[in-house]
C-alpha cells in the first residue's frame, strides 16, 4: 500500500519578520552577555519567537569608558528616557543594579507599557510588592529569574513546576562570590586576594560588601521564601551574617571534624509560621551541600509530594546570568497575560518566627585556660540550659586551650543564654565563636 502523504504545514521564516526591540538598562559584565548572547543565538531566538530579536539601547552611565570596538554605533545612551520613549522597544532587562534611581526608572517603564525582566535581588527583596502592584496596574509584566542564582532555573520550577506541592523548606548556598571564597580559602587561598579575584570574574556585586556579609544571599532567600511558601518576606525579615567575620581557625577546626563551611541560606515553613536566615554554617562533608564548590549555587527544595529536589548550577557570572535573563525576555515575548503577580489566590501572611525559637547545633570555639574542671564547669552551664554536647576537640598551648564543642540541636535562644554565661566565666578570654551546624541533612 501506497503511504498516505500529510502536507507539510509551511510557517513563516522567522528571520524575514521584523525584529523586536529589546532595551537594557545596564551594560555590564550582565548586560554586555545578554547582548553578545542574543546576537549570537539570533536565529535560535527568531526560531523560539517567529521573529529576531535586536537590542536598540543600552544605558550606562559612563559613555566615555573604554568599551573594546565590538558597540554598535547608537546602541550606548546615558539617557533613560531614550529607552523609555522609544515605541520601538518592546521589553526591557534591567541589569544596572541598585535600588534607586532604578525602582522609579522601572515604574516609568511599567507607565509605559513596557514589560521588565530583572536580575536585581536588592531592589526586588526591599520594593517587590510595589513593583509588582505597578506591573499588574499598567498590565505589564516583571519577570526575575536572574536575580536569585543566576543560571539556576530556580525561580520557574518553584513558581511552575511544584504547583503540585506544599513547600516545606529552601535552604542551600545562594551567593557565589563568598562560595568560590571558601573553597579556595579552604585550600589556603588569602581573603583579600580571592575576593579581587572573585570581583575581576565577575561573580561579585559593584559592592562586594553585600556578597560578603551575606545581604546578597539575605535579597534572594527573601525572594525565594516568598514564592515558596505565597507570602511577603522582605530582606528586613532576614536576619543575616556572612563571611566577613569568619576566623580561617575556625574552617581548619571544622575541617578537623569533618565539616566544610559554607554560607547557608535557609527559609523553613514550621508550624507557626516562616523561618528564615542567612549565615556561615558548617555543613557535614557526606550532606550534597559539602561537595559544591567554587562561583556554583545549590537550592533544596523540600516539600511533601517532591520530598526533596537539589537544583545546582553556576550562581554568578555574566553568561550564566544573562541566560536567565534572556530565558525570562523569551518567557515575556513568547507568552500573554500579567505573569507572576496577577491571581497569587494563595497569597496569605505568614508571621516570622523569632530566631531564638529556632532549633539549631551549634559549633563553639572558646579560648579558655588549660586546668582541671574547666570542661565540666561549661558543661554544667550548657546542661543547666537543656543543651546537650554531640563532640569536643581540644587543642592546648601554654598554659591556654581553644576548646570547640559542637552540640545537639538545641533551642538556640537558650543556647545563646547558656554561651553568654559561659562568656562571663573567668576561665574564658575573648569572645567565644558561634557557628550553625547543617544537622538534619
Ligand atoms: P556591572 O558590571 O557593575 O554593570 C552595571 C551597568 O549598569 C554598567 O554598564 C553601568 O554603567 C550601568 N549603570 C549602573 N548604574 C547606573 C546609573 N545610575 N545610570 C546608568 N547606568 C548605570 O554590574 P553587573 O555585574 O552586570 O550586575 C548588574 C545586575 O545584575 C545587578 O543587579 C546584580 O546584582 C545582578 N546580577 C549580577 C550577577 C553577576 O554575576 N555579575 C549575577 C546575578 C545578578 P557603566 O558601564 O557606565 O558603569
Ligand atoms: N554577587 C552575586 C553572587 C551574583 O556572587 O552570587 C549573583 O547573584
């Protein structure tokens, strides 16, 4: 038998449609990828949308910085109003950082009717549900999937694709700059020189203040607990420490017990509420956590009907961003409707539990004098608060000792009160190191 033939449906060539404006606000190392990406991937895109897409303007504030030949003539302007204005420009990445004059430039564009795609956590985690009123009142769209751990798609597969489960806890390592600073310091790297390092790749914010006392990381748990659990949680909300602070004594010592440090983020859904925080925490070296090294990120979702799911990738860096940001413009230019924040039917207020209610181990570091009863005298102060000791190592030195103790989950505010007792003993000098130990794998 002859096979029957079907016609072959004849589409468009996308390439012959008229291009789609695209505007950045921003030309950075993210910005500069997205171009250079975009024009490299033309015909993957025209491909994806029916039509090319062409980068019209760029903002930047410098237009006498030496660039290389690769600009457009034309495509450089330091003036907003010439990407707002322009009707040719239909969607617009912001990608210059910063929380003003950029939150009131991105509402201009919203009262414009321009579509926003983001990589800004500091902006979204302070101004997000203003923002997002802007976005729904102009009818508009604002996607962010760049701003919490660049390349990670982890922003869609928590808003799409786990509508099908109630979230319990995110938790992972969600800034790349102090990452690729703790592996390489853990190899003996000098602070000072791996974060210039860090900064010359890229991967640090314009000021790496906020990678290193963990508020970057603070911006994105805020943005992610948020979506996890459908309610508001703002960078204020999040207590945070990062890495600033860390003594290299204390990652040799964990090293010794058989933990990496690493810069946690977490935001756990207990029973009163919502849990979150940033701060260096030691993680056991056979937990998934341990082994992520270098500029990558790693988010774990838990949730009831997906129990657990790690999402690891590259978290900094201009191409890995700017993948992102390009994912989101093809999510903007390829789909209708308001996006993210219209019809969130499941948006409740969920009240912050306070951190001393919060069950954690901890890792103690304490500079103490080396004589008998020492040992027994902090145990009695911790016993007296209900916290128990999992492990103690010892290492002494004329006449002085640094005692670590690394205890059983325990509720931190008492743990807290027990440490500031053992504090005041006249056998301890100095102030005595906390960390958070990862225990429940
Ligand atoms: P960047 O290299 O410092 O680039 C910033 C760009 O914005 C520059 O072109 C700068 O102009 C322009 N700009 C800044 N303030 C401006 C102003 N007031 N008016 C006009 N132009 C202005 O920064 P980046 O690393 O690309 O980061 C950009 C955004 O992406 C930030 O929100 C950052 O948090 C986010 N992000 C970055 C990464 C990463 O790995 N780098 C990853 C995820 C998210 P000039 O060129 O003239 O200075
Ligand atoms: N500075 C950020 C980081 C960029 O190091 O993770 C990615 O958000």
């Amino acid at each position: 038998m002859t096979p029957k033939r079907y016609p072959t449906a004849r589409l468009p060539n996308p390439m012959a449609a008229d291009p789609i404006g695209i505007g950045l606000l921003g030309y950075g190392t993210v910005g500069s990828a997205v171009d250079r990406l975009l024009s490299a991937r033309r015909d993957d895109v025209a491909r994806v949308l029916g039509a090319p897409v062409e980068v019209r303007r760029a903002l930047v504030r410098d237009l006498g910085r030496p660039r290389g030949d690769a600009i457009r003539d034309g495509l450089l302007t330091d003036d907003f109003a010439a990407i707002r204005d322009d009707a040719s420009i239909a969607v617009v990445a912001e990608v210059m950082g910063g929380v003003e004059p950029t939150r009131g430039w991105m509402l201009e564009l919203f009262a414009a009717g321009k579509s926003v795609v983001t990589a800004n956590k500091q902006l979204l985690a302070r101004h997000g549900a203003e923002l997002f009123a802007a976005a729904e009142e102009h009818g508009v769209q604002l996607r962010f999937e760049a701003s919490v751990c660049a390349a990670i798609p982890v922003v869609k597969v928590l808003r799409e694709s786990m509508v099908a489960s109630e979230v319990t806890a995110v938790l992972g390592i969600v800034n790349g700059t102090t990452n690729y600073m703790l592996s390489a310091m853990a190899a003996g790297a000098d602070y000072a020189a791996v974060l210039a390092e860090a900064q010359r790749l890229g991967y640090a914010e314009a000021d790496p203040t906020e990678d290193v006392t963990g508020a970057d990381a603070a911006a994105k748990i805020a943005i992610l607990a948020s979506i996890a659990f459908h309610t508001r949680v703002t960078i204020a909300d999040v207590p945070h420490e990062g890495i600033d602070r860390l003594d290299s004594l204390d990652v040799a010592f964990a090293d010794d017990l058989g933990y990496s440090v690493k810069l946690i983020g977490q935001a756990r859904r207990v029973e009163q509420g919502v849990v979150v925080g940033v701060a260096p925490t030691l993680v056991p070296r056979a937990h998934g956590l341990s082994a992520v090294n270098g500029s990558f990120n790693a988010v774990m979702l838990r949730g009831d009907a997906i129990r657990e799911v790690t999402l690891v990738g590259p978290g900094a860096g201009g191409d890995e961003t700017a993948s992102a940001v390009i994912g989101d413009l093809m999510g903007v230019l390829g789909t209708s409707g308001t996006g993210f924040p219209r019809g969130d039917g499941l948006f409740r207020d969920l009240p912050l539990v306070a951190a001393d209610d919060v069950v954690s181990a901890l890792y103690l570091r304490l500079d103490v004098r080396d004589e008998p009863g020492v040992l027994a005298r902090i145990a009695s102060v911790l016993a007296d608060e209900r916290v128990s000791i999992d492990s103690v190592v010892q290492r002494a030195e004329g006449g002085r000792a640094q005692l670590v103790i690394v205890t059983h989950p325990a509720s931190e505010g008492a743990a807290r009160r027990a440490i500031a007792t053992i504090a005041g003993l006249d056998i301890c000098e100095g102030d005595p190191v906390v960390l958070r130990v990862l225990a429940d794998g």
